[in-house]
C-alpha cells in the first residue's frame, strides 16, 4: 500500500491490493486526478476516509462500437419524452449524483471536494456531463472524464423511470460518432451490467487506455 505525498506520482498499477487499492492520500488537484485517469486509476472513498486510489483487477467497460441497445430502450429514446443535452449544467448534473438517493447506499462517494476538482476539469474541457430533460425539468444525467479515446464513466442519476439509461445509450453514440475505443465504468455493479457492460482484466483495459 503506498502513501502519497505532495510528489505527483502513482505506482505501477499491477501493485494494486487484492481488492483494487492502490494508494492512499496525496490530493484531488486537477493535475493528480489526470495523470491517475490516463494511468487506469481512480478515486473512490467515503466522506469519513482518506482518499482512496484504485486500479480492480476487472474492468467494467463498454466497446462504443459493439454496442447494441435494447428493442424496448431504444422505443423509449424514438418516442422522444426525454430532450439530452451535452454540457448544459454539469454542476446540477454532479450536484444531483451527489445527493440522489440510491438503494442500499448510505451517504456519497461524491464529498464536495470531488464536486469542486471535478468542476475545475470540466472548465478545463476535461470532464463532460450529459442531461436528461423532460418538460425542462432535469430529470437524469451522467457525468466523467475525458481522455479523448477512452470516457471514463464517473457517476450517474435518474429522477424518473428510464431517465439514465436514455443518457447512457445517448453517451454511447456520442462515443461512436467520435471514435472512442472504450467506456470505462470502472466497477461492477448489477444496474451497468443490465445495460450492457461486462468486465475485462486490468492488463487488457490498460493497453486499450495506452494504445
């Protein structure tokens, strides 16, 4: 387990715990978090931790070209209920991911700290978000960085049935249009797998992001 300091740097990933941990402290400037996305690494700890850097063992990904959207979700996106715009309000889409209430969580990953750096990608052009609108009201979105091959998935919400699987589908043919090799949606979880992503070793994930 390494400690970071003041120092700029990560080590290698293939020194990750068992459980994905790579490190532990150093900060949440603009700078660390960049060179840690374009390295396969992430934050991710709760609001009473240290900061937490990971590289898991499997990747969640998407191939933005393999993909297929469902029969029943794409008749959601033609019936048109919902209107999706690119980087409208990231601070609103963040803001909602942050407090939304998701079943069997307590509390947020997503501490204001990780509101203000991520904001400051996003003035940078580093991070993007999607919304979802439904009678002008935002009603789902997504937020993550940008590395220009590869989208790194951070975080998404949904106030109305279906809301951020319209965003992700409509994430996804952005990717296809402009040529990203890969989503990353970092870790496995039952709601991202129903919509498609699978997992991949760190090795093969890793000389994607590098390629």
């Amino acid at each position: 387990m390494y400690f970071l300091t003041k120092e700029l740097f990560f080590p290698p990933v293939e020194e990750a715990s068992y459980e994905g941990i790579l490190a532990v402290g150093g900060d949440l400037s603009t700078e660390r978090l960049m060179l840690a996305y374009k390295n396969g690494i992430f934050p991710w700890f709760d609001a009473d931790e240290p900061i937490l850097w990971w590289s898991p063992s499997e990747r969640m990904v998407v191939y933005p070209h393999n993909y297929k959207v469902s029969k029943s979700l794409r008749n959601i996106i033609n019936r048109n209920i919902f209107e999706v715009t690119f980087n409208k309000d990231f601070e609103a889409v963040i803001a909602n991911c942050q407090t939304i209430v998701r079943a069997g969580q307590n509390g947020t990953w997503i501490t204001d700290d990780i509101i203000k750096s991520y904001t400051e990608l996003h003035h940078q052009g580093k991070a993007i978000s999607l919304e979802v609108w439904q009678n002008n009201e935002l009603v789902g979105g997504l937020y993550g960085v940008d590395l220009g091959h590869v989208f790194c998935g951070e975080s998404m919400f949904s106030k109305v049935p279906n809301a951020s699987k319209v965003a992700f589908v409509k994430l996804i043919d952005y990717l296809k249009v402009n040529n990203y090799k890969l989503l990353d949606c970092q870790v496995h979880n039952d709601h991202l797998e129903k919509l498609g992503a699978f997992e991949i070793s760190r090795a093969a994930f890793i000389r994607i992001l590098k390629s």
